[in-house]
C-alpha cells in the first residue's frame, strides 16, 4: 500500500525502531520518533503514531486480561519487519490513523 513518497533507507530504519522501541521504552520511544520526524517525513511519521496507538490499545487490553493480553505485542515484531521492507502496512482497525 502506497500513500505517501518511496521511504529512504534511513526512513525504513527509523519506522522499524518506532515499533521496537515498544519494547525498551513503551510509549515514549514511538512518541520521541513521532516528535522528531513528524514533520521530515510521513513514513516514518506513519509507523510511529500505528506503533503509538497499538500500545495504548495493548496496554489496555493487558490490563483488563490480567496481562494475558500483553501476548499482542509481539505484532510489533511483524510491523517492525513490514516497515524495515518499506511498506506502508498498518494495524488492523487502525491502519489509516496517522497517514495525513
């Protein structure tokens, strides 16, 4: 899926971070990343704010099952590896937040 420019290297390593940093620095890595690139580039922009609300979405979801819901996490994985390859993938439900 295509919406915006072809990502550069640096962008595909960035993206991929935004949804790594999940699992270092929960919430605030993605924030930090949304922050810095919101307005260099939409790809890396994109991954960040889809990293961003899948967390508050887990966390909820974690909360409420005891922390058996922390288990979808490891989607971040998948989503980490789909923005490394340069596409525009999202999270179900939540695939368009983030791409204006």
């Amino acid at each position: 899926m295509t919406w915006g420019e072809t990502p550069t290297s640096d962008d595909k390593l960035w993206a991929m971070v935004a949804h790594l940093s999940s699992f270092v620095f929960p919430f605030l890595g993605s924030l930090a990343l949304y922050l810095i690139f919101k307005d260099k580039g939409r790809f890396v922009k994109y991954h960040a704010v889809q990293s961003l609300v899948f967390q508050l979405v887990a966390w909820v979801i974690g909360g409420v099952t005891c922390g058996f819901g922390f288990v979808i996490m490891l989607a971040q994985l998948w989503l980490a590896y789909r923005a490394y390859q340069g596409e525009w993938n999202g999270y179900p439900l939540i695939e368009g937040v983030g791409k204006d």
